[in-house]
C-alpha cells in the first residue's frame, strides 16, 4: 500500500476518479470480501444444480454424520444437509441484495430528499426515518410476516427492505445537509440550475461510497434477518434456506442427539458471508476515510538496532546522524 | 547577537519508509536565539508544519525523522537532544521548555472538557505536587494573562469564540513559562482584526516573559512585521534566511522575492502583487537540482543540476547575518 | 432542558407509532386468522374476553375504524391485551409479566456490559493501533458476523451435557420454588452464565470494532496532538483526550442500534430455553398465538425505546455540545 502524507503538510495530488478506483479494488479487505461474496453468489447461481440430491428427498441413511457421501451429514429424515446448504444459498442471496436494493432506493428517495429540502417536510421525513431506526426490527417482522397469508424469499426479502431503510436514510440526510452548503452546490443553485439536476450530477455522485457502504450494511442485514426468522419458523415453508436448516436442527434436537453438523456448516456459511461483506464494508470506509487505512509497515527499525512502532504523538527517530550524505540529488 | 536556545542541525524528515519515503525535510539547519521571534515562511508544502512538529517529535505517522540533532540549551546547562530523549523524559521536557500553538485553534481544545480542566491537567502532569487550588489560581492568571475574565474558566470550548480559543491556547502554552514557544499558523482561521489583536499581545508577552517564538506562516508580510529574523522555505529546505528588514528590502532568492509580492505589505511602500507561477513542487517527484529552478524567472542551466548551498552570499559581504541557497548568490569561499 | 423535551416528544410520538402500527396490521392483512382460534376455542372464553379480541383484532365489521381506534387506544390504556391462545386462558398481560423480569435482567445486563467491555477493549486497540492487538481485528469481524442464537447453539453442544456444570435450558432447577434464598440464586446464576456469555460475545465484537475505528480517526484531532504536546500521561492521553470524544459516537450508535441488538438476544432465550419474552414470542409464533406476539412486540418496544431515552441522558452528560447553558 502506498503512503500517504496525512498531514496538510505535504500538497494533496488530486488522484484521477479512474486511479482512486483501482485502489479501491487494491485494498486487501475489499477484495477479499469481494472474491467470497462471488463464490457465495455462483453457488446462489449454479446451486440447484451442483447440488448432490434433492434437499427435500428422504433416504435410509437417517441422522448420518458427514461422509464421503453426504459432505455434511444427513437430517433425521436422511436428507442430506450438504445440498440444503448449497440450495438454500440462493434464497439468501436473493433475499439480501433484494432486500438491500429496495432499502437502498428508498434511503436514497427519503434521505436525499429530506436532506436537501428543507422545512417541515424534511423534519417529517426525519422524524419518519428516526421512528423505523428505533421500533425493534425483530418482533416488527414477526408480527408483520406471521399475519401474511404467504411468505416465501422474495416476500421476505420485500418486507425486510421495506422496513430497513431508516439507517441509511439518516446517513444520507447528514451527509447531503453537509453537501448542501458546498461551494459548488450553492453556485449550481445560484446560476439557476433545476433542484433535480442538482442533485442527480453534482449531490449523488458525491455520495456514492455512503450509499455503496448503507447498501452493504442492509445486506447484512438482510441476511441475518431472514435466517433468524427462518430459524424460529416464519418462512420456512417451500424454499431452503441457511435459516431453514437451523430451524429443523433446533426443532428436531440435534443438539440433544449431538448431531453437530447438522447446525454447523449452516452457521460457518452465514458468518463467512457476514464477514465478507463486512470486509467489502471496511475496504470503504477505508476508501473515504484514509485515517483508517493500515500506514503499510507500522514497525520501524532505528539506528540503534531497536524496532519502535509508529505512532501518533511521539514521532520514531531513525537515525541521529547530523547530516545525510548521498541524498542531495534524488 | 544573542545566543541559542535551540539549535536544529541537519534535520531529515520522511513520510513513509523505504523507496516510497517523501523527503519531508531535506539537511535543515536553524538556529532560535533567546528572546527572539524567528519566522518560517513557506508555501503550504514547503515543509514548514512539518519541521515545528519534527522538532518535537509529534508528527502523526507515517512521519518519521530519519537523521539530525535538535539541541536545546537549558538555562546554564549543557545542550540536550530531543532526538534522543526517551518517551518519559521527552514527555517531562514537552511544554515545560517548548511549546505548541497550533494550527486550528478550533480543533486544538478537548470539546468535552472545561477550559479549567485543559489549563490544569498540564501543571498537575509536570507538577504533581501541586495543589488544586494552587493550580486553578494559576489557570486564573494565564486567562488574566491573554486578556479573558476568569469567569471563562468553567466554559467548555463551544462556548467561546474562536479568537478567544486560541487566546486560551496563548494561555496554556505559557502555563509552565517555557524558554520557547511555536506558532503555527496561529492566527488563520481568524478575521483580521482580532489577528492583529492576538499578535500584538503576544509581543507584548513576550516583552514581558521573554521567551523564544517560532512563528509560522505563509503570510510573509506578517512576519515582517513581527520577527526579528525570517527563514524561508521551499521544497524541504531553508533557501533563506536574513533579518526581517534585509529580506523585506533586499530578498536574494528569487522565491522570496515571489512570495513577498504575493501578499500586500501592511505597512510600507506599496508594491505591486505578483504572486509565483506555478505551483509548489510534488514531495515525491523533486525537480533535480534547485528544487524552485521550474518556476525560477532567473534560472540558469547549473540551477537544473547542483543543488545550491545554504550559506554566506558572496556577493553581500559584510557583517549582515544572512544566508542564501541560489546559483545567483554563490556562497562565499572563505568567509566560513 | 431543551434537547430532553425534545427527545421525550420524540420517544412518545414512536410510542404511538408502534402501538399503531399494531393497530393497523391485522386490519390491513387478508385473513383472519384469529376468528379461526376464536372459533376453535368457542364456548371456552368468556363473551368479554372474546369481545376484547374483536376491539384488538379489528373484527367488528360494524364498527368505523376512528370507533375501532379507539376502542383499541381505550383497552390498551386499561392494559387489557386480549387473551393468549398459547396459555390459555391467562390474559397476555400476565404472561408478559412471567416473562419480562428474566429479559430485563438477562438482556438488560448483558446488554450494558457487553457495551462497556466492547467499548474498553476497542478503545486500547484503537490506541495502540499497529500493534498485536490488531491481529484481533478479523477474528472479532468473524465474530461479529455470528448470529447470536447459533453461537448460543455451539455453547450447548461444546459445554453442556450431562455432567457438566452449565445447564442446557431453563432459568433455574426445575425443583426449585422462585424464592430469593441463596439456593434459587445460585440455580438462577448458574443457569445465566451460558446465555448471558453467548449475548456478551456476540455483542462485544461490534463495540469493540467500532470503538477502535473511532479511537483511530480521534487520535489524529489535534486535541489529542495538544494533549501529547503538552507532555500528559500516555494514560491520561488516551482516555480523557481519545477515548472521552471517541466514546460520543459509540454511544449515540448503542441507542440506535438498542432495537437490533434486543432481537438477536431474544433469539438467545429461544436457544437456551430461558423463560423470558424472547422463549415466549417464538412459542407464540408457532402456536399462532397473535394477542402475546402483538403483546410481546408491544412491550418489547417501549422498554427498547425507554432504553433509549436513558441513553440519551447519558449523552446528555457526556457532551457539553447538547446542553445548552449559556
């Protein structure tokens, strides 16, 4: 990773939008978290049909722990858990970025909207958005989803996005109140430039990396919401999901009949996934806030022989020397 | 002349390490007599800001200063290198000898904290000895000092105004009456009235206290005003350095020349504002040789080669305490 | 003074919210599902309890919706909730109340705690950014990323058994009386730790990461550079200076995200069989027992948004910038 000054001491260069990019896809995380988020979303694509049996279908081997055969064991009605588990990848997927989309757009309508206009409307908006941030998500979707007469992926997936925008929206309220007052903004404004076109070419753009990192966010949890309420039975139905795999574990005490993998591999897949888009997440925030961002090697070796670490407040002294020798040209 | 309280030899400072380090700070050599205001000009990364931080060892990383002396000369004792301070003894040496206004007056206060609480924690860590009641008595008289009612003593900084923020900053930085104090830009972000408020108490307290003051700026007309002695800087390295009036009437290098008509002078003959064309060189990318010769109207063809040598200009012989970094004003060979 | 008004006009205008959104969900959704448990259980309830589940579940076709909303406003101000079908015949306010003290204490308590450690230790890591403690940075992302009922679900199989010292489920000792002697809460600690440790883990790994990145944006303010400046203690330094501004956003982020958090530790209960609303709401769910989930989210709300406003205050005394005093 290059350095960078962080101190005004040193003049910025104004990096082209092209070269900032591929530092985006440079950073470690970033692209860790991307690379397992694909593979996640293959599976999602190909599962059906790499999967080894059918997640539904009986066989004799009841309750069998993991074997050449069966990857990660079979259920107490000889369903094998490995093709659950590749199976229900896809409603997850499904169910995130679905869900993420919609909370997107509508954090985006509500946010944008409220932070740019303003008076009592903007007030409502954020008033609106401050009462969806604080209602507890959880037992809102159980009583909103157990009263629906059907409730398969994408259902869920519409319920969830319907109802976690909130986060976003007042992320991107702060951050376009903050916009607003720009130099660039109020001269747009003032040569007459129409109020959508503001903020379509000179508000959005700038705030690409908070709605990418909001988005990601809901993704998250969109994800854990749907296996949590698959897990305590709401959605269970027709489609196979992580949660759905937790939830015949947990009703069918495979705990008390130590049938571990019955309920690990599922798990294992959904904090692998949460990591990874937590990675994505922290190659953004690294992105915006350059602070954030590892300075490369942290330990230093001084003149001395000693490894000093860097760090704010007492500068590392390499060498004592009075004069440097050999660097006049550079 | 005076003599020294800090003395500052060869400082190199990098950004980064290894083959991606940015030369910060190329061989700087400066010396602070006692009792005098020493400015440093500069455009903004000239080095500047990093040299008053370098010298005490608070550049955030990835700083680091990779050769050099800073030697400070206690009263009546022998000189001591902050370079080679340990933690603990450069945290007893740290404001009670030399200290800091910085930059952002705004942001230099603990917004969570009273006034009282950021002027007293400093005396309680260098003297913990000390009574509450003896240090409040003297947060007292630091804000008697810089000109604020005591009553300001339980404001938290959002209440107060942003000259009086850094008047507070003036205060704190005397609590421990140290032989030196640094200014870095501390008058930016103020409107021009209360700058030259600000200025003219310090003069005064100086008058009275007297200690050293590195005052930086990029506002040379400022400093003319202001110091005794004015070092310019561009690119990592000092390129002059002369009393405030030999510079003011007789600038040698052709930056300085640049940079005092960049600013109207608030006093004096008007001149006419030119300003330099071009901008300040990329740390990561120096020109070779002089590093100003791009943007020099007066460059020659040794100027893209050699770097020049900070020393005596022979053509100004005489007893003017004055140095010079410039093919046009090659150093003298025998006056060393 | 001002700032606290404001935040309980706000606290009460989301209370509303919420009880109207109860209000109106099984109003706005096809089906009735509850006329079919009513019918069911015909002949068992009392013609006032079956009337008090028409006011709650909208089936009074004769009535307008204004007279329904507040018939609705009236029962709930007589804290009368209907009925639960799950424990048939108590009223859902007496099976909130067998519930909530084991919640409150479980998740009120680990809730606050895994915040405070979370928040220590992120502090010390941020500070001494670059060190080995980095390296916990992954493995608390991985963490984080769990959710808390399968983390729960890995303590039974890891820690519990026959003879170990952790029971699997329940509060406390099935043969035991709830009295406050010594025996009971030794049994009610005993069978608290698991559940309790399962919330904190799960919970601590998101403070802990969010306090670190805050203690590092916070440690390049030039207050914290005046504050080493001026010669303090590394000690004073990093808590009084870094940690006291860092801990601002944390806070506010610890109130906002009260209502997340409090779903995945009811998921917790569910896990470990403990009795609390969590247990409750997922028995309710499958049994369809709508007046306790209409209940339990009732409840679970207004102590999410009593938690809150308590955070709010806490803010409130943490920074200066939001009193307003002169």
């Amino acid at each position: 990773m290059t350095v960078v000054p962080t101190t005004g001491t040193a003049t910025p260069v104004a990096a082209p939008v092209k070269r900032r990019r591929l530092r985006f896809v440079a950073n470690p995380k970033a692209t860790t978290g991307l690379v397992i988020l694909g593979f996640f979303a293959l599976i999602a694509v190909v599962g059906p049909w790499i999967a080894p049996y059918d997640p539904s279908g009986r066989s004799s081997d009841l309750l069998q722990g993991p074997s050449a055969a069966h990857w990660f064991g079979t259920t107490h009605l000889g369903q094998d858990i490995f093709s659950q588990v590749v199976v229900g990848t896809r409603s997850v997927i499904v169910v995130g970025f679905v869900a993420g989309i919609v909370a997107t757009i509508l954090s985006i309508l509500v946010g944008v909207t409220s932070g740019y206009l303003a008076g009592a409307g903007s007030e409502v908006l954020s008033a609106l958005s401050n009462v969806f941030l604080v209602l507890p998500a959880l037992p809102l979707m159980i009583i909103i989803t157990s009263t629906l007469p059907e409730t398969g992926t994408l259902t869920i997936a519409l319920v969830i996005g319907l109802t976690s925008w909130a986060w976003g929206a007042r992320v991107l309220r702060a951050q376009t109140l903050s916009l607003r007052g720009r130099d660039y903004v109020e001269a747009a404004r003032a040569t007459g430039e129409k109020t959508w076109r503001i903020i379509l070419f000179e508000i959005l753009p700038n705030l690409t990396a908070v709605i990418a990192s909001g988005f990601v966010g809901t993704v998250i949890f969109a994800v854990t919401l749907e296996i949590t309420l698959a897990f305590i039975g709401i959605g269970a139905g027709s489609d196979w999901n992580w949660g759905t795999v937790l939830y015949w574990a947990q009703s069918q005490q495979a705990l008390a009949q130590g049938a571990w993998w019955w309920f690990v591999p599922a798990g294992l897949a959904i904090a692998l996934l949460g990591t990874a888009l937590s990675l994505v997440n922290f190659g953004i925030d690294e992105f915006v806030s350059p602070r954030l961002r590892g300075g490369g090697k942290s330990n230093v070796k001084t003149a001395d022989g000693h490894t000093v670490r860097m760090r704010v407040g007492f500068t590392p002294v390499l060498a004592t020397k009075t004069r440097s020798e050999g660097r006049e040209t550079p | 002349m005076t003599d020294a309280v800090l003395e500052i030899r060869g400082l190199n400072v990098d950004y980064g390490l290894g083959d991606d380090a940015v030369h910060a700070i190329r061989d700087v050599d400066l010396t602070l007599h006692r009792g005098e205001v020493l400015g440093l000009a500069g455009e903004s990364g000239s080095g500047k800001s990093t040299l008053a931080y370098g010298l005490t060892r608070l550049l955030p990383p990835p700083g680091v200063i990779t050769g050099g002396e800073v030697l400070y000369h206690p009263d009546g004792g022998d000189p001591v290198d902050v370079l080679r301070m340990d933690h603990a003894t450069l945290r007893k040496f740290r404001w009670a000898e030399t200290a800091i206004v910085f930059q952002g007056a705004m942001n230099s206060l603990n917004p969570v904290h009273r006034i009282s609480t950021q002027l007293t924690d400093v005396i309680k860590a260098h003297d913990p000895r000390s009574t509450s009641a003896s240090r409040l008595a003297r947060a007292r008289e630091l804000l008697h000092l810089v000109g604020i009612s005591a009553d300001r003593l339980d404001s938290y900084p959002h209440q107060l105004s942003g000259g009086m923020r850094q008047r507070v900053m003036i205060g704190m930085a005397l609590a421990l009456e140290p032989k030196v104090v640094i200014m870095d830009e501390p008058t930016t972000a103020l409107d021009v009235v209360v700058q030259r408020q600000i200025l003219r108490q310090l003069v005064e307290l100086r008058e009275r206290l007297g200690f050293s003051v590195v005052f930086i700026t990029h506002d040379l007309s400022l400093l003319v005003e202001f110091s005794d002695r004015i070092a310019i800087m561009y690119g990592g390295r000092i390129v002059e350095e002369a009393a405030s009036a030999d510079l003011y009437r007789d600038p040698l290098h052709p930056y300085s020349h640049g940079l005092l008509n960049s600013f109207p002078a608030l006093r004096g003959p008007k001149r006419e504002l030119t300003g330099i064309p071009g901008s300040p060189p990329d740390l990561r990318a120096m020109p070779a040789g002089c590093a100003f010769h791009p943007r020099c109207p007066h460059a020659m063809e040794r100027c893209g080669v050699e770097v020049p040598v900070l020393g005596v200009p022979g053509d100004r012989p005489g007893p003017a305490d004055r140095t010079v970094a410039c093919w046009l004003h090659p150093v003298q060979d025998n006056g060393l | 003074m001002s700032y606290l008004l404001k935040r309980i006009a706000f606290y009460l205008f989301t209370a509303w919210a919420a009880i109207t959104i109860n209000f109106f969900i099984p109003r706005v959704i096809p089906g009735d599902p509850v006329q079919a448990l009513i019918t069911r259980s015909r002949g068992q309830m009392t013609s006032e309890a079956v009337q008090s589940l028409y006011v709650l579940f909208g089936l009074d076709k004769d009535a307008s919706l204004v007279e329904q909303y507040v018939d609705y406003l009236g029962q709930l101000l007589r804290g009368d909730l209907g009925l639960s079908f799950a424990h048939f015949p108590s009223p859902v306010t007496q099976v909130l109340g067998d519930g909530l003290p084991w919640t409150l204490g479980l998740v009120g308590i680990t809730t606050v705690l895994g915040f405070l450690i979370g928040t220590a230790l992120g502090t010390g890591i941020g500070w001494r950014r670059g060190s080995w403690a980095d390296a916990l940075i992954p493995v608390t992302t991985f963490v984080s990323s769990i959710p808390y009922f399968w983390l729960g679900l890995i303590a039974i199989a890891l820690l519990t058994g026959p003879d170990s010292f952790f029971p699997a489920s329940g509060a406390y000792d099935n043969g035991l009386v709830p009295n406050p002697d010594l025996e009971f809460i030794g049994s009610v600690v005993r069978h608290g730790i698991l559940p309790a440790f399962t919330i904190l883990i799960s919970s601590m790994a998101g403070w802990i990461l969010s306090m670190r990145n805050m203690m590092v944006t916070v440690a390049s303010e030039d207050y914290v550079t005046v504050a080493h400046a001026k010669g303090l203690s590394d000690r004073r330094v990093m808590v009084s200076y870094a940690a006291r501004n860092a801990l601002l956003p944390n806070v506010s982020g610890f109130a906002l995200s009260l209502g997340f958090i409090v779903g995945g530790t009811l998921l917790v209960e569910i896990v470990f069989s403990y009795p609390g609303l969590g247990l409750q709401l997922y028995q309710a769910v499958g049994a369809k027992d709508y007046p306790l989930m209409q209940g339990i989210f009732l409840i679970i709300t207004l102590s999410v948004l009593l938690a809150n406003f308590l955070a709010d205050v806490a803010y409130l005394a943490l920074d200066p910038r939001t009193r307003r005093e002169g």
